[in-house]
C-alpha cells in the first residue's frame, strides 16, 4: 500500500493532465507525437487553460501535453 500511496501523492505533486481524472485521451499522428514526445487530449472538467505550458498549441479544445512532466496545473484532480 506505500508503494501506491508514494503514486498518488507524486502524481498530485506533479499535476500532470496524464494523470489527472478528466483527461479525455485524443488520437494523434504516432509520428508527431515521437518526435516531439508529446501525447494529445482534451479536458472533461474546467481545465485552467492558463496555467497549462502549451495552451498557445490548443486548437478546438485539443492540446498536446508531455506525459510525465511536472505541469502543476491547479485544476488537477486524482483518478478515482
């Protein structure tokens, strides 16, 4: 059970939109996500778009996001 609590509270520490409850995962061009190392989503909550590192790459509600970099976004929230 540490070794899940250690997650969790990483993972809230990080804020990442990977693993944050309200990421919807969006299908992407397996090329340009290598490349640029990037994965793509949108958000089901009320995402705080400023405070997110790539808002200027977001296009109809789809952004790209970097799936274990420290994001601290405050809108984060852990999977149930």
């Amino acid at each position: 059970m540490e070794k899940k609590q250690a997650a969790a509270a990483f993972n809230e520490n990080d804020a990442n939109c990977n693993t944050c409850r309200h990421l919807i995962r969006v299908p992407s061009d397996k090329h340009q996500s290598r490349v640029a190392g990037l994965l793509w989503g949108r958000c089901g909550g009320k995402m705080d778009v400023a405070a997110h590192p790539y808002a200027n790459r977001m296009e109809d509600g789809v952004f790209p996001f970097a799936p274990s970099d420290w994001q601290g976004m405050p809108c984060w929230e852990p999977r149930a």
